[in-house]
C-alpha cells in the first residue's frame, strides 16, 4: 500500500538480528514480489477460463465433477 517505512519496521521487528542491508533486500524483495502479482492479476481474470485451450481444460474438469456429483462419489 506504499508504506515502505512501516514494511521495514516490520520486518526489522520479525529479523531482530538482521544487518539493515538485508532488511532493506527482503523488503525490496516483498515489493517486487507484490509489483509482479499487480501486473499479473491485470492480464488475467475469470474470462480466461474461457478461451483458447483453458476453456477445454474448463469443460472437462466441469464434466468430470458433473459425472462424479451424479454418481455420488463426491461429497461437497
């Protein structure tokens, strides 16, 4: 949420004995770990379940838990 200065007080709470070089990489670390999973959720969504080969990997697994339920091998 771009609270840097809290995420490095965080983190030096946690690594009570790490050096202040090493917080600062793990929470730049953190950072680009979070920068990475932003642009990734915006290339994605529900709809990709839905095109291409994801929607022939969407029908079979629905298919296969149709077959499954209607038998009654599966609890939900």
């Amino acid at each position: 949420m771009g609270r840097m200065d809290d995420a490095r007080q965080a983190v030096t709470r946690l690594r009570s004995r790490a050096i202040a070089a090493d917080i600062d990489i793990e929470v730049d670390a953190i950072q680009a770990a979070i920068d990475l999973d932003n642009s990734n959720a915006a290339q994605t969504g529900w709809g990709q379940l839905f095109r291409g080969s994801d929607l022939r990997r969407t029908l079979i697994v629905v298919g296969v838990m149709s077959i499954a339920q209607a038998n009654g091998e599966l609890d939900l």
